[in-house]
C-alpha cells in the first residue's frame, strides 16, 4: 500500500489531508473528532484578538454537492478563551495548526505570539479578512500588505507559518511569492471565492453579509490554477484547498505542485468519515497509477512535454 | 436551499408563545426542527410543534430580540424556511412519560400525537410558571394523554417544579421512555429521576444554530453536533458531555455557564 506520510514546512503529518479551517474547529472535541475520524492534522477556526459572534444568520446556503456559500464573519471565541479548546485536542493526539486573523500585521504578530505559545505545530495565516481601516478589501489582498504581515509574524514567533492565499486577486503567484519572502515556511491555496446569491422572490441577497464566499467542488479548478501557478514561482511548500470530494481531487492537486491538502466543505456534504474515505481511497489511487509515496507525485504534471509558459 | 412561503395562520397559544402555520409539504417527524429566515432580521432553528401534513406549524417562546420579533410576524408575511433537519423521537416505546417544561410542548405535543396514533399511552407533567402559559395543554388532553399539571406559583396543579410531579409519576407506575424538553438544568433533574427506575431519557437539546448542517460548529455538544446527531439525545449520549447541564456557548462560541 502505498505511503500516505507526508511532511510540510518541518511539519510530520501521517496523511496529507487536514481539516480545514472553518468546519468543526470551534471547539476542542470537535477538533478531536476530525482527528479520531482519520484527519492528518486540524486547523482550527480562525481566531481574532477579541470574541466575535460573526454575522446574522443566514449565513450559509449550499448548491446541491457542488458549491456552498457562507459569510459567517468569524465567530470565533477570542484569543483569550481558545487556548482551552486546543488543549482538548491535543490530549487526544491531534496534530493542530492554529488559525488566526487580523486587520494588521501588528495585531496579526500579536496574535500569533500567543497562538504559538498553545502548543499548535504550525501557523495558519487568514489573509481574507477585512482590513482594520475597513477597506473592504481582503488584509492579504497585495503582495505588499501579505510580506509585510508575514515578515511581522515570522518575527515573532519560532513555529512554521503558512500563509493562505485569496483566490480573489489576478496574481495568487505574486501574493505566494510575497509570503515566500516575509519568511513563511509554506503556503495554502486556496481560500474562497467572492461570490453572492439572490432571493428573487425577496428580492434581496440570500446572506444577511450579502457577499460570502465559495467553496466546494465547483471551485477546485480555480485552486488548481493557483497551486499551478504558485508552483511555478515560489520554493516553499504548498498546501491545496478547494474543492477536495475525491482522491482523484487530491491527486490533482499534488500533481499540479501540493504536498499537502485541506478538506472543508466535502465534511459538510458528507461527514467526518470523508477523511477515512480519503485516505484509503488515495492509497488504491497511488497503487493503480504506479506510486510508491505520495511525494513522488508532487508537482509531477508540470513535468510534462510541451506544456506552455505560465 | 430555502423555500419562501407565506404565513398562513398565528395563533397565540400563551401570553409567551405564538404558534405559526405554513405551508411546507417535506415530510418531517416530531423531534426535528426548521430553520426559519426572517427576511432582513435573522434565520433560527425552531422544532417543529406541528409535523404532519402540507402545513407545518413552529410555535414559539419570546426569549430575546429575534423570538419576539418572530412572534409578531402576521399572517401573509413572507418567511424562508429550509429543512426539516435533525434526527426524531423512536416512536416505538408503548408506555411513555412526558415531562415538559419552559417551551418544550411544542416539541412533544407532535411527538405524544404520533405515540397516540400508535396506541401507546402517553401521561404528561406539563409545567410553567403559572396557569396561563401551561403550552398545549387542552392539546395533549384532547388527544387522550393523562395530564398532571405543576405551576410555580400554585395557580393550577401542584405548585412547584414539574420534576417533582414527574419523580412522583414514576413511582407509581411503569414506563418504557421518558421524553423531555424544557430548560437543561430541569431535563438533567429528569434524567436523575429516571435513573433508579432505568427507564431510558430522551432529551430535545438546543444549541445557537448558524449553518444547521453539521459544518460551523456554533450547536457543538461535547462529541456531537445538536443538528445532525440530535436535537434528540438518548441519556446515554449526554452522559459524555460534560457541560451538559453546566455550560452552553454563546454566539461567539465561548462556553457559558447556564
């Protein structure tokens, strides 16, 4: 059977597929249940300086498998209250990356001194929030404001800090190669989609945020692009996101430059044995196509002849 | 996702509690909960307090800003409903005891009719804090339930907490279940009572809902989700919660005592 072992940014994971942030990270027993349902590792609901309810609800609104929009806000229990739930996740075994955000690199150093100080084996850098001068614009939406906040954090603590990139920009590459220099030990791609839903008979937006964000299976294509495209311009590690039902998706994304990846919204639509599934069938995959170790396959499509410059 | 559908009948059941009727043909059991949109105001999780047939029914309790709001929703109004979500009460116990508090009719006064219609026996202990806000009551007689009533302040039935008529219940005589609903500290009093005559629980949990499909977490109840592994929970199930009775969270997600 193939080896499903992978290791990212110093970080030994005994499977390449963590939950990702934002499902089931709210509480301590849920991250350990993603980790005794078979997760690699657990990231943990982003988490701010102070306690946020997020926003009203509706909050959320699914179409069919293939896509499932939120605007949640980050409701998330603060920095001060959180420690306790990762605690719980650690007693029972799991390897946790906290995620946390903020609305500028001097909030997001702050925050990620005490994050570290949790015992997570690595950072996971929101950069798709909303500025703290409320531009409306995403804090990591530049390569610019994405060193400057990646250079703050690395600063500060000694842990691996991946930086997650917005697919919401024409250059995820460019915002890759600016956390490469702010010192981040690896990337992941990608966050959610700007996107929005309409009630024609209310006539109103769906989401009381109106504008969310995308996720599921009818974004993946969109993630590709950008691991694509990273892979071609940073040396760090890249983590995929967006869109993972199947190990034929995984794969995908490791063939276009992954070494590791996140699930998110195929647990909403299926349940926490996604990642048992995953698992097991990721091993039958890599059999059948010749694989030894995962890690053989990474970034293997750009390999291929005659492929043009991108 | 949702479905836009008119408000067709309020009924104002207690002083506290307005029942809404809509139409909404999905078929869903008693124990299971909508999600209902307040177009502009706010989505919640309500039980269903009427489950059979095209018009379904949530009835509800002015507890803060958006239950208040909900109850004055007139008929006509448009509301966006989406479900039914959540798991049901098994139905197959032919002896069962209700004990129902706070709001919790509304919860198992469909519940009792589905037993009814089964021909099971269903004896209630409704309680509230006075006679006009005892929830269904002429309901859960009409459909040949015994009924013992218990008010704080005496002004109908034994005065004190409806625990106290359901330990005395079951003294006397043999269930198979216990169904509850109503404040947690009074469902954890049931599940004590209960316990010397191993009669099993069954408790309709709530917890803050945001996305009512087992992803954001916001309804986390130990190792379980209230939206998918409940709202009902066997007693042997909370009994691996340890904030059960003791802590719920807040919006925001942080852990409040009750």
């Amino acid at each position: 059977m193939a080896d499903l072992a992978v290791r990212v940014a110093g970080v030994s994971l005994r499977n390449p597929f963590l939950l990702a942030s934002g499902v089931w990270g709210e509480s301590g027993e849920s991250l350990a249940g993603a980790w005794r349902a078979g997760a690699g590792g657990v990231v943990t609901k982003s988490i701010g300086s102070v306690p946020r309810p997020g926003y009203p609800n509706p909050t959320i609104e699914t179409y069919e498998r293939w896509g499932l929009l939120n605007a949640m806000g980050l409701p998330n229990p603060g920095i001060e209250e959180y420690p306790r739930e990762i605690e719980v996740a650690r007693k029972a075994g799991a390897t946790v990356i906290g995620s946390v955000f903020a609305g500028d690199a001097d909030e997001f150093a702050r925050l990620a001194r005490r994050m570290a100080s949790t015992g997570v084996v690595a950072l996971e850098l929101n950069l798709s929030c909303p500025h703290a001068e409320g531009f409306g614009t995403e804090v990591g939406g530049t390569p610019e404001d994405v060193e400057k906040i990646v250079r703050a954090v690395t600063k500060v603590v000694s842990v691996p800090v991946i930086a997650k990139i917005t697919p919401n920009t024409n250059d995820a590459a460019a915002l890759a190669l600016a956390a490469q220099r702010g010192g981040a030990a690896a990337v992941s791609a990608i966050n959610t989609l700007r996107a929005i839903a309409i009630d024609v008979r209310l006539r109103r937006p769906v989401l009381s945020h109106g504008v969310g964000g995308l996720s599921g299976p009818a974004i993946k294509p969109v993630g590709l692009a950008c691991v694509w495209q990273i892979f071609n311009k940073v040396s760090i590690p890249i983590i995929g996101i967006g869109g993972i039902a199947t190990a034929q998706d995984a794969l995908e994304y490791v063939m276009a430059g992954a070494r590791a990846l996140e699930v998110g919204t195929q647990v909403t639509f299926e349940g926490i044995g996604v990642f048992g599934r995953l698992a097991r069938e990721l091993s039958g995959l890599l059999d059948e196509l010749g694989f030894a170790r995962l890690d053989e396959a990474i970034g293997i499509a750009h390999r291929a002849s005659s492929m043009p410059p991108d | 996702m949702r479905s836009v559908v008119a408000v067709t009948d309020r009924v104002v059941e207690t002083p506290s509690t307005v029942t809404l009727r809509f139409p909404y043909p999905a078929s869903a059991d008693p124990g299971q909960f909508v999600m209902v949109w307040i177009p502009g105001d706010d989505e919640i999780p309500m039980s269903l307090s009427y489950t059979d047939g095209p018009v379904k029914g949530v009835t509800i309790k002015a507890m803060g800003g958006t239950s208040r709001r909900v109850q004055s929703i007139h008929e006509g109004a448009p509301v966006g409903i989406r479900g039914p979500y959540g798991n049901r009460f098994d139905l197959s116990p032919r002896r069962i005891l209700i004990v129902s508090g706070g709001s919790g009719a509304a919860v198992l006064a469909p519940a009792a009719e589905r037993a009814r219609t089964a021909g099971s026996s269903v004896t209630v202990a409704l309680g509230a804090t006075r006679a006009p806000e005892l929830l269904f009551k002429e309901r859960f007689r009409s459909m040949g339930a015994s009924v013992e009533v218990a008010t704080d302040d005496g002004s109908e039935g034994t005065k004190g907490f409806v625990t106290a008529v359901a330990e005395r219940l079951l003294e006397s005589e043999a269930f198979d279940a216990v169904w509850t609903c109503g404040p947690e500290v009074m469902m954890k009093k049931v599940i004590v009572a209960a316990s010397p005559w191993s009669v099993p629980v069954f408790c309709s949990m709530e917890r803050h809902m945001k996305c009512a499909l087992g992803m954001c977490d916001a309804c986390a109840l130990g190792p379980y989700h209230v939206c998918v592994d409940g709202p009902v929970f066997p007693a042997a199930r909370l009994e691996k919660v340890p904030d059960f009775g003791v802590f719920h969270r807040d919006s925001s997600g942080r852990r409040v005592p009750f």
